[in-house]
C-alpha cells in the first residue's frame, strides 16, 4: 500500500481504519528489463491498476505500473466528483510535496507528481507491501505476546519516532500519527504514511481553524482547533497513542460517537494502561505512554527524541523478568533437580553447598549482583547444589525459554557457552570428590 487519504479528517469526528491489507496488493514479480525507448505519453508510461485503499472520501489510491521502470507503483488521485475543488488539489499538491521532501528510510518515497489527461493532479509513490501496524495489533492477542513480540512492535514504534523527529527537524507536523497510519512491510520495513494533514512549523499560527486528524488519538489542542497550540509536542501525544495502543491493543480515548470523542479528546482523560487490560504490562513503559499523553504539553516529552531515549533506556532494565522473595531459611533450589530457570540475586544474601556424606559443604556465598542456578541450564542437567536463603532474599527469575532464545541467535557463542558450562560441572564434581576423600577418616 503506499498510503490512505485523511485530508477530510475523517469527516471531523468519525474514528475508522481505512488502510488496504496485503490481500489487495498483488504480489512482488520478478526483476525483468526492457531496455527500449522510454515512453513519453503519459497514457502508455502509467497503466492505472486497481483499488488499493479508498479512504476518506476525497481520493484514491491505486496500482499503477511505470512500464518505463518496470515497477509497481502506487497513485493518489481525486476522486471524478471532487476532482475540480480547488481545495483538494492544492491539499494533493501539498501532501505530495511535503511527503517528496523528507527523505527518510521510514517515510514513504513519492516518486511523481503530475496532470493526467484529464486535468486531474495526481501523484506516484512506492507501494508498500504489508499490513498496518493497526491490523497487526488488532489481529494479535497481547495476553499470550512473547517478551521478543513486544519486543519487535517497540522497534517499529522507534523507527516511527525516528521518522516523526526527522520531520520536525524539516519543520514538519504530522499531526494524524496512529496504528493505521504505520505500515509495516513483509521485510520488516516500517513507514509513516499519510502526511495529507500535515502542517509547516511556521505556518501562520494566530487564531483557531485547524480541522481534520483521527479523534481517538487526537491531542486536546487539535481537537479544540486552536493553531496557536500546535507544535512537536502535538505529535508526541499522538505517538503516546500509538505507544498506548501498542501495550493494550485499546485507543487512547476509546470508541463512541464523534460527540463523545471529541470530549474525550478534549478533556485528555486517559486511563492508565495497565487499568485497561487483565495482564501484567512493564510499568516503565506505562509511564512512558502517560507522560506522552498529558493533557498539558508542557508536561510530555517536549520532542520525539526524549520520548524515543526513554522506550530505549527501557530495553536497558530488567523489563522482562519476573521477580520472587524468599524468606530467612528457604530452600530456593534444591541439588539433584531438574533446571527450568536460573536466579540473580537483587536484594539479600544466600549460601550454595553440597551435601557431602551427610555434611554440608560451602561452596560460595552470594550477595546482590550475582547470579546462580546458570550452569544447569546451560548444560541441560540436574542441580549440581542446593541454594538456601540466608536472610529475606529478592531475586529476578531468569527462564529456560531466555536462554535458548538468545543462545539460539548465535551458534558460536552458545557452543562456548554451553562447553565452558560443562566444564565447571566437570570440575566442580572433581572438586566434590576431593572434599569428600579428604574428609573420611583415615
């Protein structure tokens, strides 16, 4: 797809996904050449293919084939009953001139702008191949997503940002940032699309007027319609929508009629996302989304690039590791069984030993910072010591299923790994041996 139409607004309150699936984009070809004479008629050099989105009302976007290129391309046109309103042209015309001059991996590239033979403006683009990133988290379900799921859909929301931050620094709001709006390709790639509301930095900003966006995600002072009040910050809250949807699979201001999201989006009245749903979510990241969207712009992020920095310092944390206790004396793991996660000690101190005929015998004390309970994992065996609590311990809970995901990237580091693990096991059976010999009586 190579974008949807918003220049309307939505009709200025309706809240809906208009963005093509993959289903209607026919798939890549072959490279092929044709090396003759490139065509010169606009009829023979552009053949106009079918719909592929129809949003908005005011225009189309279509498949069209460049035969001097050989390509696939996409066309925004006019709709026939509107194609003579001086406003939409100048609106096409604009969009394709903004959209042309921020070149950026993750903004969509125009490839023409131009007259058809009819007298209708219209503009080519690249046509992207994939599904919104709307359709993707409408289509997945959040309570069973994988710490890599969550993961990936945080890169695509980072490359967003670093397109949105690019914009502004060419003096450019977006100001209709949502799921819908983000397309993410079969290869991975990730584009802002839809730039047909967006507005210069230094357009004139004295007095109300601004009309258009997507009401559940629209910051208060776009939906009151004051000019005066928009800057970067306005396209922060709208990627703390994006942020919040991504962690809840919910709108920021919900559903209903328009009457009652313009309210909403007025009032900025958000429910925390971690009220919104029945399963855990990072906290951090629950306060990252909440500060974004603060009804007060002085209170979010004051640019993208804040609001990026703190999503990454996120991956920095132990984000996806649960945490447990253990209370004066517990037993956390028991020698001989079998491993199914390992430990890092957060709080507290704890003793590994053997039992050795009977005796126990101390192998380390562990303090904050260290780790235990690896070396089974890693060798896929049994617990070669018991582990008990030797004051009120607090531990993050680090699972097979980490391990193996990110041993499973690296074929040489998990060999190594794993043999330097089963070494230690080797030597530390030795050495249990010694003990043991040692402590018999002659």
């Amino acid at each position: 797809m190579a974008g949807s139409d918003r220049s309307g607004g939505e009709g200025g309150g309706t809240d809906k996904t208009t963005a093509a699936t993959a289903r209607t984009i026919s798939a890549p070809a072959p490279v092929v050449l044709n090396p003759r004479t490139p065509k010169m008629a606009l009829a023979e050099r552009l053949i106009v293919g079918g719909v592929v989105s129809e949003a908005g009302g005011m225009a189309v976007i279509r498949q069209v084939r460049d035969n001097n290129l050989q390509r696939v391309a996409a066309i925004k046109l006019p709709r026939p009953e509107v194609a003579r309103d001086q406003a939409l042209v100048r609106g096409l015309i604009e969009e394709a001139q903004v959209t042309a001059q921020l070149d950026h991996p993750n903004i969509v590239p125009v490839h023409e702008l131009g007259v058809d033979a009819q007298g209708d403006v219209f503009f080519t683009m690249k046509l992207v191949r994939g599904r919104t990133l709307g359709e993707i988290l409408a289509g997945a379900d959040l309570r069973r997503r994988t710490d890599r799921g969550l993961f990936l859909q945080l890169q695509v929301f980072l490359k967003v940002c670093d397109a949105v931050a690019f914009a502004h620094s060419r003096g450019v709001l977006h100001l209709d940032l949502k799921p819908g709006n983000i397309m993410v390709g079969e290869f991975g790639e990730v584009f802002v699309m839809d730039w047909g509301l967006a507005r210069l930095r230094s357009a004139p900003r004295n007095g109300r007027g601004v009309t258009g966006g997507t009401l559940s995600y629209m910051a208060p002072e776009l939906a009151i319609g004051d000019a005066s009040r928009l800057d970067e910050r306005t396209d922060v809250f709208m990627l703390g929508g994006v942020l919040y949807e991504t962690l809840t699979g919910k709108r920021p201001h919900g559903g209903g009629t328009p009457t009652e999201l313009l309210a909403r989006a007025v009032s900025a009245d958000v429910a925390p996302p971690d009220r919104e749903v029945d399963f855990e979510l990072p906290a951090r990241l629950c306060r990252i989304a909440m500060k974004a969207l603060a009804r007060d712009p002085a209170k979010r992020y004051q640019t993208v690039a804040d609001l990026a920095r703190d999503v990454e310092s996120f991956f920095h944390t132990p984000w996806r590791f649960p945490r447990a206790e253990f209370r004066h004396g517990a037993l956390i793991i028991r020698e001989g069984e079998d491993a199914d996660c390992a430990y890092v000690v957060l709080k507290g101190r704890c003793v590994a030993y053997n039992t050795v005929d009977g005796r126990r015998v101390v192998l380390r004390e562990m303090v904050e910072g260290d780790v235990f309970g690896e070396v089974a994992l890693l060798t896929q065996g049994k617990r070669t010591a018991s582990v008990e609590a030797l004051e009120d311990v607090e531990v993050l809970v680090i699972e097979r299923s980490f391990f193996e995901e990110e041993l499973g990237t690296n074929h040489w580091l998990s060999m190594f790994v794993r043999t330097l693990a089963a070494r230690f096991t080797e030597n530390s059976a030795r050495m249990a041996e010694l003990e043991a010999a040692s402590s018999r009586p002659r």
